[in-house]
C-alpha cells in the first residue's frame, strides 16, 4: 500500500530559528517548524524531513 502527504500552502508562523513570520515546514533538525531560508542552511536535514513528511513517517528509502 502506498501512502502520501499532501503540500499546501499554510498561514505564516514563527520561524523557531529566526523568529521571522513565514510560511514554515516541520523540517528542521528536531522538526522544528521552519522557514525556507533556514531549511536552506541544511539542505540534507530539509530533504530527509520532507521525505518523511511526504510519505507520512513511513521508511525514506523506499516511500512506505
């Protein structure tokens, strides 16, 4: 069975690590709400977060 997430854009909130007010995303470290600038700062983290924000929590490697 295959499981997805879905990316919507989302009312502005604090950014945990610069307390800018932006649309944010669960991927920083410790899945911190953050902005796109600080997602940036660490493209492997934002990557691996959005991989599993996008396939629910299930396994990275292989989309379960």
């Amino acid at each position: 069975m295959t499981t997805f997430g879905i990316i919507y854009e989302e009312p502005p909130q604090r950014c945990e690590q610069c307390d800018v007010i932006a649309e944010t995303r669960p991927y920083g470290l410790n899945h911190e709400e953050v902005c796109f600038d600080c997602a940036m700062k660490d493209e492997a983290v934002t990557e691996m977060r959005m991989k599993e924000y996008l396939t629910l929590g299930g396994d990275v490697e292989d989309g379960r």
